[in-house]
C-alpha cells in the first residue's frame, strides 16, 4: 500500500509537531520541571502520534477499499489498526 502524497501532508506535518513536543518534554525533564507537567506534554505526544497511526490507516482504507487497491486486504489493515491499540 502507498499513500497518496496529498494525503500526507498533514500526517507529517502531525508527526513534526509531535516530535517537537517531545523534544520539549526531554528539555523538560532536563530542566527538572514538575512531574505532573512532563507527563501531561508526554500524554500530548502519545495522543499525536497514535493519531498520525490512525490517518495512515483510515487513508489506507479509503485506498485498499474505495479505490480497489488489492495489496492489502481487511486482515492485515485490521491488525494494523489493533497495533496502534
């Protein structure tokens, strides 16, 4: 399965603000700031991350799905979905 470049745009565009944030939380905890804010910039990451996973995924549906594309069958786009779980 390939994904449409249009329709990664703002999948990598997620995934950059993501690693941003988590090179805040690495200052963070370098800095020695509170525990209770680590951990809540941390949960920001996880949640951009599995949401980057969710729209290669959804995407890869509307293809394998929508527009007949046979590389990938239901079984193996659920799995996928079930790892991001």
């Amino acid at each position: 399965m390939e994904l449409d470049s249009t329709e990664l745009t703002p999948i990598i565009n997620r995934l950059k603000r993501a690693q941003g944030q988590l090179a805040g939380v690495t200052r963070m905890l370098e800095e020695g700031k509170d525990c209770k804010d680590v951990v809540t910039q941390l949960a920001a990451v996880s949640k951009a991350l599995d949401r980057a996973g969710f729209a290669i995924i959804a995407s890869g549906l509307e293809q394998c799905l929508v527009r007949g594309d046979a590389s990938m069958d239901t079984k193996d786009l659920e799995k996928l979905f079930l790892s991001l779980a």
